[in-house]
C-alpha cells in the first residue's frame, strides 16, 4: 500500500524528477514499484531501464525485490556506476585487451611508481595516494590547480602522470578509470553516446546524494535527449565528502533542469518517536540541506538514552551489561549494532565481547593498530634488550632519530653490539655512537610497564624524530595515539618482554578476527563503521564516543565539514527502531574529553 507521497513519486511520468526520501521513509520500495509502473503502465520496454545504485549489494537486493513484485524476472538492468560502465567499455574495440586492476596490483603499481618519483611507501602513505589519485579523477580537478593536503604538490602530480603512464603500459584501468574512460568516450565518439541514449531511455537513479562531479557528468549526457531520470535522495545523508561526493549538485538540479518535478517521501517507517524527534533536532542545526516535513508512523516513544561514563572501560563494560539485558528481554544478537567513528575505538569492544562469548559480525576488515609503524619501531627497540639483535629490528630504528648509521654495517641476520662496533673500528665517532645506544638499551631492559615506552621516546629521542617527520601537528598527534595505546598496553607489564608479549598477544587478536571474518550476519552483533551503517537498520544501536575530537571529528575545522560531521551523527542516529544509545567518555589516556556538541543539540527531547 502506497502512502500518497509514494505514489507521487511511483506515478511520475516522463522527464526530470528529483525525490528527497529520509531515512526510513520506503526508498526502495517505491524505486521497485516505480519500475512496475513504468513497465505496466507506461509500456516502456524493460530492457531500456536503467537503474543504478552504488554498491553491488543494494543493486542485488533492489533486483530481488523487483522480481519478488514482479513474479517473474525482466530484462531491467540493475548495476553501480562501475559495473554500468565497465559493461559498455567491454563492447569497444579499443578496451578489449585491458584489464582491470585489483588492490594487489594497484599497490604494486604505487609502489613502483612512488620508488621512480622519490616518495615514501610506507602503508599510510600509499593508503594516501591511493585517495588522492581517486580523487583527482572523480572531482575532475585539473593537475595543476589540484591542492594535495598530505604531499608536496610536485610530487603528487609527478606520482599521478607516472601512474597513468604505466597503467597505460600495462593496459590496465582501475575502478575510477571506468568512469573517466567512459566520459571520454561519450564526448568523443557521438555514435557511442547515440547508441547508449537509445539503449536506456528512463534513468533510476538511488543515493544521488552521494554523487561525485563525474558521475553526475556521465548521467546527464545518457539522459539526453528526453531527460528522463529519475533521481531519489537524501541531502541529510551525504556524508562521502572525502570521496568527492557533492550533494550540493541535488540544490543544483533546478538549474540543470528547468521545471524539475521535487518530491518529497514524508513518513519515517522505521524510528520510533523520541529517536526521531531526536534526530530531526540534531539535523536542523544544518543551514545547507532542503527543508522537509518529515511525520514518523510509531506511535511509541522508544528509547533514547544519553550515557556518560568514566573512561573506554567503563564504557565497554556498560555496552556489554546492556547488550545482555537486550538479549535476556528477548532481541536477537543480530537486532543490535554498535556504531563507531573508526576503527581505533572498537579495540576493547572486541576483545569484551570475546572474554563475554557474545557473537559479533565486523562488516569490514579491522585495521590493526598494532601494526602501525610507530608501534613496531617502539616494539624494535624494546627487542633490542637482548643478546642477540635482530637485522630487521636494527634497521627500523639506526636512524630514528638519525645516527648516521649504515645499513652495510649489519652484516648479519643476528648480531651483538660488539660485532656492530667492529665494522666502524677505524671510526671512533660512530662507535661512540653505538656505545651510547648500547647503554641506553641496557637501561631501558632495567625498566616496565609505560615507562619503558617513555625512556624510548624522551630519551632516545624517538619522539623528537615523529616531530620532524609528522607533516603537520594532526598527523604527529595521530603517531602519539599510537605510543599511548603501547603504554596503556604495557600499564601491568613487569619487564620489557612481557611488553612483547602483551603486544604480540593484542596483534594476534585482531589478526585472528580479520581471518575469521564471516559474512554470515546471522546470530551476531554488528559492529559498524558510521559509514559502513549507512542503509542498515537495527532495533537497538549504540553509538560509541560521542565526544568532542571524534564526533564531531577534530579534522573538522570549517563549517561545511561540521555540517557533514552532523549528517553522519544523524545517519548513526537514524539506523535504530526502537532504542538508542549515545555514549560519552569523561576521559582517555588520562586526558579530559568533552562532549559532542551533537549531544547538546538534542537534549531538549532526550527525556
């Protein structure tokens, strides 16, 4: 049964429309009817419909519920802009003998392209190059104008024609190439463009809020010459910024197209009352989005609670007793979902849930912050306490800080410091050198827990050496998350191998859940990114953190990026049903946390 804005937006006929649909509001449902429609009503041939969402997963289940409508299937295509796209290159000629590059050999690329151009291939700063050639390409910025905020300019226009260059060797095109190849190719070839707008004469477009310049680009000139695309949104649930999405081209869409038909679905299904009271609150602090009416269908109130708790165990021990308490009033483990800002904040979450037995899903592979270079270089130099030192260890840490030290002077897998003093026996100075390390080491074996972590970044001027490197104070801030994390690691070790131990023991753990991960969701607790929640539901959801530096996240220093630090708190807030809750800590590491303005925005209707 259709609600009157749903059928407006079902019924609509040729040309231009723009749907805005919040959270809950039956998004996809009325995209399947509206497909019905067209086909039963409208005689338009199935074939000719194009719909495209932006994962693999919403276009599989977007089929699924038009052919659970239909009864039977029909030759509508569903896909995201990548698989579209890649589809229509594969019938040209000119792109038969390319390949498409996976993450393995995307980083290979980099890396070799980054040893040509001079720059660093650390994980992070591949991870880096990586977004930022992404970016270039869905933002369509030229070169030259291009700002780069990790590298110098320079360098990432060296790094980025070096790319393409050996991609084109290679013949080879990554996922972003799919997109500007095609673009080419519907400017440059009109019997390309003519062929594609006659294959697809009516658009359905989902999320359009998430896209980028390009992508919007390619829509418009398959759309031509009739125009009829159907685009369905929410401006309050952009949050990709970082990806190049635009949602300002959904305020721009009048202009493109004069006479635009906007709608609007106004009923929220799925929060009950005080969430989304709560939510509406919070999102109306935003000055840029579209003003809509939005009534909620549950009469119940629901649950809203606002939590402040000492610190992250408190924190974890309060989320484990609630989770308990859901399960024992009868919500399956599946029902419930925990929400965080990054992957750093669910450390003890798992581990938690583990010692409790509770079941858990993580949608995405958990980065190890156990890996990270600044643990591993403190870990090497806490190895190097004994006898026998290690080839691997001392490279990672000779010259950090710098002392001049050569490589060609461990001439061996494992060595001492008398062997190491020999190859410079004819230079005192760098055997005075060596000899004061020497020392330092041997102190450093003397002391336990945080303090031998302190003794490493005070004295042996590791953390003088982070300084120098860090490009700027955020990223030096975001090494020392890692030196505090060891400690806090370290706080019960009694000697500096049980440092080791603890740290290989906290490694493993995340190591091991990344190599279980299941894609099975079934019987478990989810635990999400906010940005890996987005589309999902759940009865009951946690949001973790909900303090000033992570939500709103302190990389946030302009209003357009609080606004979009605001729509994902409102996406989090948005997933639950029926009960929610927001959890702030009073401190971490024993610094003072505020918290998020967020929380004082939707205070009037938390009780």
């Amino acid at each position: 049964m259709l609600s009157p804005s749903q059928e407006e937006a079902v019924c609509h006929g040729s040309g231009p429309c723009l749907t805005l649909a919040g959270p809950g509001s039956g998004k996809t449902y009325v995209l399947t009817r509206r497909i019905q429609h067209l086909i039963t009503k409208g005689g338009v041939p199935p074939e000719q419909i194009l719909v495209i969402t932006f994962t693999k997963a919403a276009a599989l289940e977007m089929k699924e519920r038009f052919i659970g409508l239909m009864g039977q299937e029909y030759p509508v295509v569903f896909g995201t802009f990548h698989s579209v796209f890649y589809g229509m290159l594969r019938r040209e000629p000119g792109f038969r003998t390319y390949r498409l590059l996976d993450h393995k050999s995307k980083q290979a690329i980099l890396k070799e392209t980054a040893y040509v151009v001079k720059m660093s291939c650390a994980e992070d700063d591949l991870l880096h190059m990586e977004q930022e050639i992404s970016y270039i390409k869905n933002t369509m910025v030229a070169l030259a104008e291009y700002a780069s905020p990790y590298f110098p300019n320079e360098k990432i226009i060296k790094l980025y024609e070096h790319y393409e260059a050996r991609k084109e060797v290679y013949h080879l095109l990554d996922y972003d190439d799919l997109l500007v190849k095609t673009r080419e190719l519907l400017y440059k070839d009109p019997s390309f463009l003519s062929k594609w707008q006659k294959r697809f004469s009516y658009l359905l477009l989902d999320e359009v809020q998430d896209m980028n310049a390009l992508q919007f680009e390619i829509i418009r000139l398959l759309a031509l010459p009739d125009n009829n695309l159907f685009a369905v949104g929410d401006d309050d649930q952009s949050i990709y910024g970082f990806r190049g999405a635009r949602p300002d081209l959904m305020f721009s869409f009048e202009n493109y197209y004069p006479g635009v038909k906007i709608l609007q679905l106004r009923d929220n299904y799925r929060c009950k009352a005080r969430i989304l009271q709560a939510s509406l609150a919070l999102i109306s602090h935003n000055e840029i989005r579209f003003t809509k009416e939005i009534l909620g269908q549950k009469e119940e109130k629901g649950n809203l609670e606002v939590v402040s708790l000492a610190d992250k165990k408190a924190e974890t021990a309060y989320l484990v007793q609630i989770l308990k308490q859901q399960r024992t009033g009868g919500k399956n483990w599946e029902d419930m979902a925990v929400l965080y800002r990054n992957h750093a904040q669910i450390g003890s979450v798992i581990e938690a849930l583990q010692d409790e037995k509770i079941p858990f899903y993580v949608k995405d592979a958990v980065p190890n912050p156990y890996k990270h270079f600044v643990m591993l270089d403190l870990i090497a130099y806490l190895r190097l306490g004994s006898p026998l030192l290690h080839r691997p260890d001392l490279f990672r840490i000779m010259n950090r800080p710098d002392r001049f030290l050569q490589r060609a002077s461990v001439t061996r897998e494992w060595t001492t410091f008398e062997a190491w003093k020999h190859f410079y026996q004819d230079q005192p100075g760098m055997q005075r050198t060596i000899e004061k390390l020497e020392g330092d080491i041997n102190f450093l074996r003397s002391l336990s827990g945080p303090a031998a972590i302190t003794f490493i970044c005070k004295r042996l001027g590791y953390e003088a050496f982070l300084k120098k490197q860090a490009r700027d104070d955020a990223e030096y801030q975001k090494w020392q998350e890692s030196i505090g994390l060891l400690k806090e690691t370290a706080k019960n070790a009694k000697t500096t191998g049980q440092i080791i131990e603890q740290w290989e023991i906290e490694r493993d753990a995340i190591d091991r859940i990344n190599q279980e991960k299941s894609l099975d969701k079934e019987g478990k607790v989810g635990l999400y990114t906010l940005h890996g929640a987005k589309g999902l539901e759940f009865d009951t959801v946690f949001i973790l953190d909900c303090n000033e530096t992570i939500l709103p996240s302190k990389k946030a220093d302009s209003r357009e990026k609080i606004e979009e630090e605001r729509r994902l708190f409102y996406v989090g807030m948005t997933r639950a049903k029926e009960n929610l809750y927001l959890l702030a800590i009073r401190q971490e590491q024993g610094k003072k946390m505020h918290p998020s303005r967020f929380l004082k925005e939707i205070e009037k209707v938390q009780t």
